[in-house]
C-alpha cells in the first residue's frame, strides 16, 4: 500500500487512495497508519475517491478521517494540501477545480507561489452543530457572544459553522493558555451534538489574530484551517478587526478574506513530506 504523507502549517494528513487500500479503512487501521511511534504518523487521513456524481462538476471526492477513527466533514489545511496533491498527480490540469466533501463542493484555486486559496463558502453563526436550546426556540438565532461553563469557568464564545463546527473563544494569552484542559471538556460539551473544535485567540494591536486550536477526535494541534476560516469570519461579525485577517498559527500564518455577505476566501501553504510504501509488518498491526 502506498501513500503520501503532507503538511500545511504543520498539521500533517497522509493521503491515500481508495483503490489501493488492502482493506476496509477501519478505526484500528487509521490508528495504526497516524501512530507517530508505531505508524507513520500524522493528525489524519485524507481518502481520495472518485465523485459520487452528487456533485455534478467535483474531479474528486476527499473523506477526511482523525486518529479515532471518526470522520470529520471538512478538513482546511487538507483541502489545501489534497489540492496540490491531485495536480502533482496528473489528477487534474486547471488550475481551479472542485472537490465534493462531506461538507458539500469545496472550490481550492493552485496559486503560483505553492499557495492554495480555497473558496470555503458561506461563513454561518448557527446550525445543527450547536443545540437549538442556545439558538433560541426556533432555532434561528446566530450564537455571538453566547456563555458556557467549563471546568468550572465561564467562557463567552461565538459559534462558527464553516462546514463543521467551531467554538471561537477570546482569552487574554493563548500561549499559556491551558488549551488541552479547557478544549477537552468543551469539545464534548453538551451544547455541541456533534462535538467541536475549539480556537483560543486574541486579537493583537495591528487587527491579525493569534489563535491555539483544540480539533474534536485529535487534540492540540499546529495548525487547523476551517478553524482559521471560522476565527475570521468570527472577528470580523464581532468587530474585533478588518477583512482580511492574518491569523497566526502554531505552524505559521493564515490569510481569511471575509467578503460582504459571509463569503470566506482562505489562503496558505501545503507541501508533501514525502511518499513510500507500507511494510508488511505495518499491515499486519493495522489489521489488513
């Protein structure tokens, strides 16, 4: 079984193609495969797949998967990097194209500098990632500025939904802040059905974002895109700073452009770390 390991701002995925797969692509296999002492090691999986035809112009289908085992509806930095992936290929020649995911069709643009700016949708303040309790009887409030109690703190927190969910919450230093402590118990808090990350920030004096993110189903990690994306978006709504927003990450920076009408345009790096086959004993451990 081959495979591709790559990074954007350090969150690493590999990517895999369904037709090679010697098996089913089960919890314990993906385990195995993300194992940074056992496996390869990476914060997921990125499946390729051809389209299902749902998405009548999408060139491929990309399933992202966590360490857990659990599927996510949307990966920012893996879109960047799977984008790049399917050009390196020879999997397509445009420049900009569509890749239908769990989240709906996803539009990545290949920029010449190795960038990706992808076209990330409509930016949404409510949804069924939040319960209906917190956005009102009928479900149709936007959840800005909303409070929630968490190892025994209150937190005032903005929901995003850029695809999947996002609890945005401001602090005054997200770098000594207790993200694994406080992220783990509001992911699975029960305001969130579907569980969610959550993105720690604080606005700095020239309107960029320092952000620590806190991803459902793989803990702390460098970088996180639709987080980014949700952060941005949050920001702006709020009033906390201008389109576009510069969001410093763990691994590096992300551009958000923010367009009237909830439109979000993010733009960053991706890059392969490298590619290779899997041992036969590798195989074994991961049950194929």
């Amino acid at each position: 079984m081959r495979f591709a390991k790559w990074q954007g701002l350090g969150n690493d995925y590999l990517i895999v193609e369904s037709d090679t797969l010697p098996g089913t692509l089960t919890t314990k296999a993906i385990g195995a495969l993300c194992d940074r002492h056992f496996g390869v090691g990476a914060d997921g999986i990125l499946l390729h797949e051809a389209p299902t035809g749902v998405v009548a112009d999408a060139v491929a289908r990309m399933r992202v998967f966590n360490p857990d085992g659990g599927e996510p509806e949307m990966c920012g930095n893996g879109i960047r990097m799977f984008a790049r992936y399917l050009r390196q290929a020879g999997l397509v020649a445009a420049d900009e194209f569509v890749v239908e995911t769990l989240a709906g069709p996803i539009r990545p643009r290949l920029l010449g500098d190795g960038q990706v700016q992808v076209d990330m949708g409509s930016a949404r303040f409510r949804g069924p990632g939040i319960d209906a309790a917190v956005r009102g009887a009928d479900g149709c409030l936007d959840v800005v500025g909303g409070t929630l109690e968490a190892g025994g703190g209150l937190y005032e927190f903005t929901f995003g939904d850029v695809g999947n969910p996002h609890c945005v919450i401001c602090v005054d230093d997200p770098a000594h802040f207790d993200v694994a402590g406080v992220g783990a118990t509001i992911e699975r808090h029960p305001y969130f059905p579907k569980r969610v990350n959550v993105e720690f920030i604080h606005v700095e004096a020239d309107g960029s974002v320092r952000m620590r993110v806190w991803e459902r189903g793989v803990g702390e990690t460098q970088a996180c895109g639709t987080g980014a994306t949700a952060v941005g978006a949050a920001c702006v709504r709020m009033g906390l700073t201008r389109s576009p927003v510069l969001v410093h990450l763990l691994g590096g920076d992300l551009r958000i452009d923010v367009e009237q009408g909830g439109r979000v345009l993010m733009t960053g790096p991706a890059e392969e770390v490298f590619s290779g086959t899997l041992s036969p004993e590798l195989l074994v451990r991961a049950g194929w």
